[in-house]
C-alpha cells in the first residue's frame, strides 16, 4: 500500500542522499523518500528533484525519458524542467500558452561526496561538511547504499554502539574475549553527541595496514543529525586513520537506504573494491541482526527497554531523538 508523505517535523527539513551521483545520468531515477515518490535527473544546470507525480493524470515521470534537459511523462509527453515548470504539452497546438498550473513540487537538490541529496521541506543549511572529504591526506570512496528493512534510526544506533563489535563482527573488529567496554562520557554540544578515546581491540589489522594483527584501534563517534553519523578509527601507533561516515535515508517508517563514505589517509597502494567489500561484509553483518530487532521502531521511553551502562551513547541518542522531536522511525 502507498503511504504517501510522512510528516517529521525535523527529517522533512534534512538533506537525504537518495542515489549515487554516478548513477544518475542519461536516465530520471525515481526514489523514495520519507513516503514520497520523488523523480531525480540531471540537464546542463546540475541535479534536480521533482515530485515523482505527473501533474496531468498522476502518471510517475521517473518511468519517463530526458530530453532537451526535461523530463518526460511516459503517458502523454509533458515536460517538465528542473523547476517542476510544465514546458511542453504535445497535445496542444503549438504558440498556445502553457498554464502556469501546470507545474509538479520541486525540491532542493544538490550533488556532493559522489552522492546526489535531496531535502523536501526546507533546508536550513547546506548538505553537512566533512573536513577529512576537504584532506587531501584522505582518500575518500562511496559505499553503499545499502537496503535494509528496519527504521533508519534503529541503523544509527547499531552504528553508535560498541558492544557488538565482539560478537556481530566477531574476528573482523573485535573478538569476544576484549569484550570489556570502558567507562565512557558523551559529550552534546553544537547540536551533535560524540564519545571519544574509546579502546578496541582488533584481531586483524584492517585492510590495507602494513600490520598483521593483534591491534587496539582508538575510535571515536559522532551524531550530527537524527540520521547522520561517523565514526574515526585511529592506529595510534602509526596514526593511520579511517573516518566512516552513515547516512540513513528514511524510505518509509521502518525501510532505509544506507549511504557509507569511507575515507582512509593509508593504504593508497590497496584497490578501492577491497575497502568496498570489507565494508559490504561488515554492513551485512549488522542488517541481519537489525531487520530482526522489536519493536521495529526505536523506543524513545526510556523504560521501554533494558539500558545498561555501556548503552550510554544509545541512551543519549534517544534522548536527543526525543528533544529534537524526530517521529519517523521512533515509538
Ligand atoms: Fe503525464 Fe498525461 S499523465 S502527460
Ligand atoms: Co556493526
């Protein structure tokens, strides 16, 4: 069944990636996001974003073609530009004026980090910045995106989490006998939670190291927006830095698109595919356990489940969900 829009006072006004910037070329791709349909394409001007929704007789115009930078409806050819603007109706006599009506919602859309955004309400800011994307010590390579049946933020908070790494990603980030958490603060402030200086010990080096194992990693991880996080995973021995940064695009309440950007300052002689692969096995892991996880929405009442003293970051999560008042993905 069609949902149609989800109303979130908060997601609605954040930018969202909904493909890869590579993907979109000679083609409109249609996409979900937050309920909507949404049809993205590209002309000379750059990416745009339109209501997936022909204003005429409701056909879908990403199921259409490009032609002289429009989109077309497949039902009866009208063309629409970056605008939403109605530009062309082949059924009326040429020289007739096209009604101004004849216009379909247009949304922000910007193309960044190899990945076209969208944002359906208004934005306050730009797509976030990200200085090691900025480094040119930092290599940085798209992920993803990866589908996953579950609530956006039951994802970010698999992401903020510690404990599993031993058991989920047992012998590829943790190992079950450093299962051991020490005790961790969050710290909120301009408008994000972090934890830092948090020790993991890692059975094998990660890819693209010149060690062969045994390494404790010093991690640290970031909220800065209800659906955007990232993590830096630091060798302190040689300063070897991977930063991994998750943007979970809400498709519907308990569906989501997962955009990963993973950016490492070593092992520049290593292929990219083998980065992409280590990081599909680990996101692998993780959907499992997610898509399994009740309720499928992530409970805001505190109560609703067992917090431990290690959960503090998922707690302070919560937290913030509820005072910034995200209702998409939360119970
Ligand atoms: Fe799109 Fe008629 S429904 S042109
Ligand atoms: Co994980």
């Amino acid at each position: 069944m069609e949902l149609g829009r989800l109303h979130d006072p908060v997601l609605v006004h954040d930018w969202h990636a909904v493909c890869l910037a590579s993907e979109l070329t000679d083609k409109p791709i249609g996409v979900k996001l937050l309920g909507e349909r949404v049809v993205v394409f590209r002309n000379e001007h750059g990416v745009h974003a339109l209501q997936d929704l022909c204003i005429h007789r409701g056909a879908m115009l990403s199921e259409g073609w490009l032609q002289d930078g429009t989109v077309v409806c497949p039902y009866h050819g009208w063309q629409y530009d970056g605008n939403g603007q109605c530009v062309c109706i082949p059924a009326q006599p040429k020289g007739e004026r096209i009604p101004p009506r004849a216009k379909t919602s247009s949304y922000s859309c910007e193309e960044k980090y190899g990945f076209v955004w969208v944002c359906l309400g208004e934005p306050g800011d730009g797509v976030p910045h990200f200085e090691e994307f900025a480094d040119p010590a930092y290599r940085p390579l798209p992920c993803g995106p990866y589908k996953v049946k579950a609530a956006g933020t039951r994802v970010i908070e698999n992401f903020t989490d510690f404990a599993h790494l031993m058991f989920v990603h047992q012998n590829l980030l943790g190992h079950p006998d450093h299962a051991e958490l020490p005790d961790i603060e969050v710290v909120k402030e301009n408008g994000r939670i972090y934890i830092e200086n948090v020790p993991i010990f890692q059975p094998v080096a990660h890819s693209g190291s010149d060690k062969r194992e045994g390494t404790t990693y010093m991690y640290r991880k970031e909220v800065y927006r209800a659906l955007g996080a990232r993590l830096s995973k630091t060798d302190p021995s040689n300063g070897q830095t991977l930063w991994i940064m998750l943007s979970v695009t809400p498709v519907t309440a308990n569906e989501c698109l997962v955009f990963m950007m993973v950016s490492r300052n070593y092992g520049f002689d290593v292929d990219d595919a083998n980065f992409i692969q280590f990081q599909n096995i680990v996101f692998e892991q993780d959907a499992r356990v997610i898509e399994t996880q009740k309720p499928e929405l992530l409970p805001l009442d505190l109560q609703a489940e067992l917090n431990h003293r290690v959960d503090r970051f998922s707690v302070a999560y919560r937290r913030w969900l509820r005072e910034l008042g995200v209702v998409v993905g939360t119970i």
